[in-house]
C-alpha cells in the first residue's frame, strides 16, 4: 500500500488554501443539502494524485465531575458504503472549496455531525484499492457541536461513537491509526501542561 506521511502541518499551512485567518473554525449551512456526486470538480496534485479530506469528529462525554481527561474522549466513526469496516469522514476535495470547507461537507455528508474544524492532524499517501489511484489526505480535528437526526448519507452508511482504543481496533487503514494517535496527542498538551503548573505551585 506504501502509506507514510508526506508533510507537516507547518509547510501544509503555507499553502494559500489553509488560510491561517479561517481557523480554527468554518460555519457552513448543511443540514439541507446532499452529497456531492461526480469527479468533475475534483482535485489533482501536480504528480496527478487524487486530494481527499476528511476528519475525526471527536467530543467528550459528559461525566458527574465534568473532567475532559482521555478516558472521555470519544471519537466518530463511520462504515464503508460497502459495509466492509469502518473508518472516519473522508472524501474529495474539489476546485470550488477551500479545505476547511471540503472537511466540513464530507463529515457531514458520510456523518451527519457539524462542529467546530479544528487542528490539521497531518497529510498522507495511499492507493485505492478499487482503482490503483494514489490518493493525497488530509486530516483534521472536527469538535462536534450538533449531531443530526437526517444527513445525505444515512441510508448508505452506519455511524458508532467508539473510545480512542474501539476506534484504533475497527479503523481499516493505518494512517487513520496514525491520525487518531495525533488527535490523542494533541489533546493531551493541555493537560500535561495543566499538571506541570500544578506541579511547579506545589
């Protein structure tokens, strides 16, 4: 499959396209619309490789003492049209969006979840299976603030709530393991931060 992580999320900033001024969020109106059909509009890189984006829709559950440890996070998965796995939000990026955008459309289209598109977790390579394309990814963090009882793909897909470690055992391809371990990563920095000023107050 030949999967590694092809940049940081530094240089992918620098693109015109990841506007620092749009984060950390994008406000959109889809609760009414449908998926996108077709490859008319889709994007191609300079080595002709297909650019998809996706997220990892994440929230917190709420708990008696209201902690926001690790334990808690809970991660959105979803199943393959086909049925055979599950995986996170993903899906092409086309000329007319702006990445931001495209994560947005398709966590909502594949998910039915809206939020609040948050942290690049990096940028992969893979080849379709199906197909023998190469395909160029990039993740992000999506915080979900409403999850919709209507979405464009719900007769075609299942959605689960999993813990990062279900989540980690039923994804499909590795480099959404690698993607969920970033999300985990950065969401520990407050917290090790949090413990090293109580630390240092001591």
């Amino acid at each position: 499959m030949g999967l590694f992580l092809s940049k940081t999320c530094a240089d992918l900033l620098l693109h015109p396209v990841f506007s620092p001024k749009r984060f950390p969020f994008v406000s959109l109106q889809l609760e009414n619309s449908v998926s996108r059909t077709g490859r008319h509009s889709q994007r191609y890189d300079s080595k002709g490789y297909r650019q998809v984006v996706g997220c990892i829709p994440y929230r917190y559950r709420e708990t008696s003492c209201q902690s926001s440890s690790i334990e808690n996070l809970e991660v959105l998965v979803v199943s393959s049209q086909k049925g055979q796995g599950m995986m996170f939000p993903k899906g092409g990026w086309e000329t007319d969006e702006t990445v931001e955008d495209a994560a947005m459309r398709e966590t909502h289209e594949e998910a039915g979840v809206v939020g609040k598109v948050e942290n690049c977790l990096g940028n992969w390579q893979y080849k379709s299976k199906r197909q023998s394309i190469m395909h160029e990814v990039y993740m992000f963090s999506l915080l979900v603030n409403k999850q919709l009882d209507r979405w464009p793909e719900k007769n075609l897909r299942e959605r689960r709530w999993m813990t990062v470690a279900e989540a980690r055992e039923v994804c499909q391809h590795g480099w959404m393991k690698e993607a969920l371990d970033v999300l985990v990563g950065q969401q520990l920095q407050p917290q090790r931060k949090e413990e090293t000023e109580e630390k240092s107050r001591a």
